[in-house]
C-alpha cells in the first residue's frame, strides 16, 4: 500500500508541473497571431503603394517625351499603359524607379533627348516583354 501511495503522489507532482506547462503552451502561440487590423492595415498600405507606382509610370509614359518616344518605334502608349497596370507588385516597384531616375536625369540636365528616347523605349519594351512572358 505504501508502495501504490508513492506512486500516485509521484504521478500527482509529475501532472502538477506538467499542467502549467500544457496551459501556457496556447498563450504563448497566441503571441504570434496577427491580428485582423493589422492585416488590413497591411493590405491598405500595400494598396496605397502600388497605386502610387501606378500613378508615376502612368504619369512618366504620358509626358510629351515619353509619348514621342514611343511614336517613334510604333509602341502604342495604351498598350504600354494597360501592360503596366498588370504587372506584380515587386516588377511594377522596380519600373516605377527607374522612371524616376530618368525623370530626375532628364531634370538636372543629365539626360540628352536621345538618352531618355532610348530609356523610354526600353522600359515599355520591358513591361510589353514581362507580360508576354507571364502568359
């Protein structure tokens, strides 16, 4: 009898240390939850941004330069346009920056017509090559 006493106590020390244990665990993942504002708030975010790359390559391809550009080798600036608007995020991000540079060369006086005529071109060229590649 002595002998089951042990036992049972022995059983309650182990399941009394263990129950902390056990009730903690799913606290502890709790911790790690996203709540559902902050996945909105991603979101929104995410969305606010790739409008404003849209709005920039929307604006870099509508300038007379750019549309000159694009006259010259016969790429449709529509096309160009609906290309962009279906591109991804990261892919739609990259272009944006670097029709941002042109701009900034072009502004300071870094940039020759010519230079931003061939820029032009290779950035629709890209977008038109990034959609045939993606069907």
């Amino acid at each position: 009898m002595h002998r089951l006493l042990r036992q049972r106590v022995a059983a309650a020390i182990v399941l009394g240390t263990g129950i902390p244990v056990l009730i903690s665990a799913p606290l502890q993942a709790q911790d790690h939850v996203v709540s559902s504002a902050e996945l909105n708030q991603a979101a929104a975010s995410a969305a606010q941004t790739r409008q404003q790359h849209l709005e920039h390559l929307r604006e870099f391809f509508s300038s007379s330069a750019a549309r000159r550009a694009l006259h010259k080798p016969h790429i449709s600036q529509v096309q160009v346009q609906r290309a962009v608007t279906s591109l991804d995020n990261d892919e739609l991000a990259r272009l944006s920056a670097r029709a941002e540079r042109a701009q900034r060369d072009l502004a300071a006086g870094s940039l020759t017509n010519e230079q931003l005529t061939y820029i032009v071109i290779a950035l629709a060229t890209a977008v038109i090559v990034i959609i045939l590649v993606e069907r």
